[in-house]
C-alpha cells in the first residue's frame, strides 16, 4: 500500500489524524516518527490524497509528502553518499529538468552526524549533476522530500529497501530515511514539514507578529494599498506593527498601552477601551478586521459577527481560535457556524506560530 508522511502539531495528532482518515481511501496511521510527524499509508496514496486536499485542504495536518523510496541508514557520515547515490539512481528520471526544484530535507534522528543543511547540498548536487535542472530553494516547483529517522522493528516488513552498494546488506538498523519527489503546492507547505520560520527584525515588538506573517502567506492575503485596519485586543502591538509595513492605516483597540513606538506613528490611532466599548461608538468601516484576542472562540466568533458592518463590502478578517484541551472539535464547528451568519470561511490552519489555536480567514458575505 503507497505510503506518505504526514506532519502536524503534536497536540493536535488527533484531530489531524481524524483528518487524515476522513479524507483518505483506507487511511492508517505505521507509526510516528518524531512528535507530529507521521509514516501512514493509504490506497489512493499521496496523489489522490493531495488532490483531496487541493480542493479542501485539512485544518490540522500542515505538511505532505510522499515515500516512493526507503533506505536503510548507517547512522554515520557514509550515509551522506549513499542518500546522494540513491536520490541520482532513482529521481533523475522523474525530476522535470527545465523547473526549479529543491531538496528539504529533516533529521528527526538525533544521534547522527548529519544535519538537513549537509544532506541538501549533497543530494541537490547529484540532482543537478545528473539533470542539469536548477535548485531554487525560495520558489522551487518540485520538491525532493528526505525525512532521516528511526522506525521500530516490527514496522520493517511495511518496506522495501533500495539498498546502496555502500551499506553492508546484512546491517541491523533502526534508522532510515524516506525520500519522494512532489511539486510543491501538493504539498500543503512550501517549507518542509510546514515549519515556516521568519528572522526576528529589529523593532519587533511580540513574537505574535510571526503568527500574522505567516498568515498572510498562507492565505495569499494581498492587502489594499493605503488600506484602513481594525486590529482587535492590539496590546501591546505586534500585529498593528505588521499592518504599519504593508501600508495600512490602523486602529488599534485596546485599553491597555501599545509599545511606546507605535505611539509616534501618526498612521495608527490608539482607541484605549474594549472591542465592545468601541463598537458602541459607531465607529469607522474597514477594509480588514484582525482579531487575536484570548477569549473563548465562540465568544470571538460572536464579536467579529457583531462588527460585520464596520467592514466594507469587500472587506476581510482574519482572526484566532483560542482551543482549550477538551471539546475542540465541537467548538470549532460551533464557532464556524456563528460565522457563517455573515461571512464565508475562506481558510483555517493551524499554523507553525500558532500555539493551541487555529487562523481563520473570512470574507464578508454579499
């Protein structure tokens, strides 16, 4: 049966596996090979499952590969070789010669002498060597998937090993690494394992900013030039901060203090109350509501539908699902269905930079 790998938030393995089995032909979980990272297989394989999820992709499960060759590891440097053999011997053929691609690679086993970066150099440059095909790892079109770790003895009769020349065949091992090659937006992430990390800027003001980043990446949010946003519970001003770069013009609300920087930026208008004190005010429309507030989702669900009409008929929102430990798939769908009242769900994730919450993405209706 065709193998894949699967990665997700490792406190939310289940609901990620509920997606998996949901939207799968006879999907089952081998084994997990690091926390939220898992070997599963299923009938209609990586292609059929990718293109269920092309359509509607899954909340939980953030990255998709396929296994199209497994090779036992030594666990030392000569391993480095033996991948770069097989990936020469056994991609060349597949790999569209004329489209950028990249190699990504991840190391889940932590005793070996090797990290993602050395087995990307040596695999792409056999790769190259026998296409000519160029590595683009910013915008590749196709992606190489390795994923280096260990796998327990009574899951080996699931394989069949490509075994390189370089490996003793008569080796006990309990370290492999899984390779197969997809375009990347089967993917479900363009980075591998879906672990999409930004550098921390001079200026930051919250490590919350990189959940907003990320969030527009993932949707494709184009903001609207010289757009006005409501940024929802801003303190202390991270999210307002990511607005500010793209252009827009911002109120904040919040009755705690923004960081002092914000305050000399005359494009942002600091309303100190709640949300619900500033919506009795008939305040302003906007082009983007964002909502990042800690409060029960639901509670957050009713709000944003509240100031529905503070949002132009075009307008956007984008906010956070707080989850607690229990019942949160019964409050997903509960606060979706609020939602649903006046907008359309364009997409939830969970993101990297999300902790025990999901983003949604929404669009006003008519």
């Amino acid at each position: 049966m065709p193998q894949i790998i699967l990665t997700c938030d490792p406190d939310f393995n289940d609901l990620a596996l509920d997606e998996f089995h949901r939207d799968s032909v006879r999907g089952a979980p081998v084994a997990e090979l690091a926390a939220g990272v898992w070997l599963a297989e299923c009938d209609d394989g990586f292609w059929g499952l990718a293109e269920t999820w092309q359509t509607k992709p899954p909340i939980f499960v953030r990255h998709l590969c396929p296994v199209d060759a497994v090779l036992p590891l030594t666990g030392t440097a000569a391993d480095i070789a033996s991948l770069a053999d097989l990936t020469a011997a056994d991609f060349a053929d597949a790999l569209d010669a004329d489209m950028p691609y990249s190699v990504q690679s991840r190391v889940l086993a932590p005793d070996v002498p090797y990290k993602p970066f050395d087995l990307n150099i040596a695999l792409s440059a056999a790769l190259t060597e026998a296409t000519g095909a160029p590595v683009d790892v910013r915008a590749p079109t196709q992606v190489l998937s390795v994923v280096c770790a260990r796998l327990p003895d009574e899951k080996l009769s699931r394989f069949t090993f490509h075994v390189s020349p370089t490996i003793d065949h008569a080796l006990s091992t309990t370290h492999y690494a899984f390779l197969g090659l997809s375009p990347t937006d089967l993917n479900l992430s363009d980075w591998a394992g879906g672990v999409r990390r930004f550098a921390r800027e001079e200026g930051q003001i919250s490590r919350a900013e990189f959940k907003l980043l990320e969030a527009l990446e993932v949707f494709r949010i184009d903001l609207p030039p010289r757009g006005v946003a409501l940024d929802l519970g801003a303190a202390p001003g991270g999210w307002t901060r990511v607005l500010r770069q793209r252009e827009q013009f911002v109120t904040a609300v919040d009755p705690a203090e923004l960081d002092p920087r914000l305050a000399e930026d005359k494009a942002v208008r600091h309303k100190r109350v709640t949300a619900e004190e500033y919506l009795a005010d008939e305040p302003d429309e906007f082009d983007l509501i964002v909502n990042d507030m800690r409060m029960d989702a639901r509670d957050s669900a009713r709000l944003l539908v509240a100031y529905t009409g503070q949002l132009y008929r075009h307008g956007l929102a984008l906010m956070t699902f707080k989850l607690p430990g229990e019942d949160r798939k019964r409050i997903i769908e509960h606060a979706f269905n609020i939602l649903r009242q006046r907008y359309e769900i364009l997409g939830a994730r969970q993101l990297f930079h999300n902790r025990s919450e999901i983003t949604v993405f929404l669009a006003k209706k008519g």
